[in-house]
C-alpha cells in the first residue's frame, strides 16, 4: 500500500480539499507529475488544468483549476490556486468566457513577450476544454 501524506487544495474562495492522499497529479509548468509522499521538495508555478487526487480510502477525484502554485515537500503538497472547481461543478460557459477572454487578450499583445504568454495561457484553455468537455 503507498504511504499517505496530506494535500490541500485552497483558492481565494476556500478550501477545497485537505486530505490524507497516496498520490496527487499536478498540472505543473513543464507538464503534469505526479506527487508520492516522500516527494523532492520543489515549489512550482500550474497551468490551467485538471487535478487528480487518489485518497487512503481508494476515492479518486477530480478538480479543475486555472493556475497557481504547488509547494511540495516530503510530507505535505499544498496547491494555492488562482481559481479552482470540482469537475462536476465547472461551469462550462465560465470556461468558454475565459476562453474569449484569451483570444482577445492574444489579439491584443504588444510585444512579443505578451503575445508568446497569451498564445500559451490560449492552448492550455483549450487543451483543457478538450479534456473534460464532451465533443
């Protein structure tokens, strides 16, 4: 049996989750990973994406969140972020506003900086549209 240790998820609304788990999936900047107890330390920014948290219990559940930052270390993963759902309780019209909002955000760029983010922040909106709403 894998060794437990304590997640929690917070946004500036609540706290969504704080738990005992055996295994979290993190949409970290450089792709999704996977945190065991025992983890290295690290400390990272997220990316728009979908969190998979597996209980002691066996419970797996999922939760949508839109950046962010893990900090995690061998005992304990914290993810503070910058909004977050519960799949089953996204609102699919939030998404897709945030979607516009990004489009147009990308239209708008100055330099080329902002338009290489905005591109950035637009396909991980979009990947993660693709991953949880039906075709």
């Amino acid at each position: 049996m894998a060794e437990a240790f304590n997640f929690e998820l917070v946004s500036p609304e609540r706290l969504l989750l704080s738990a005992e788990v055996t295994e979290v999936v993190v949409p970290g900047s450089e792709g999704y990973m996977t945190v065991m107890a025992r983890h290295a330390p690290l400390m990272t920014t997220i990316m728009p994406g979908v969190i998979r948290v597996k209980q002691v219990d066996g419970k797996e559940d999922s939760y949508v969140v839109f950046g962010g930052f893990a900090d995690i270390s061998q005992e304990v993963c914290t993810v503070l972020a910058e909004s977050a759902v519960h799949v089953d309780d996204l609102n699919r019209d939030e998404l897709r506003r945030r979607i516009h909002d990004a489009r147009e955000a990308l239209s708008g760029a100055a330099t080329h900086e902002h338009r290489t983010a905005a591109e950035e922040f637009l396909h991980q909106l979009m990947t993660l549209e693709g991953s949880i709403l039906p075709a």
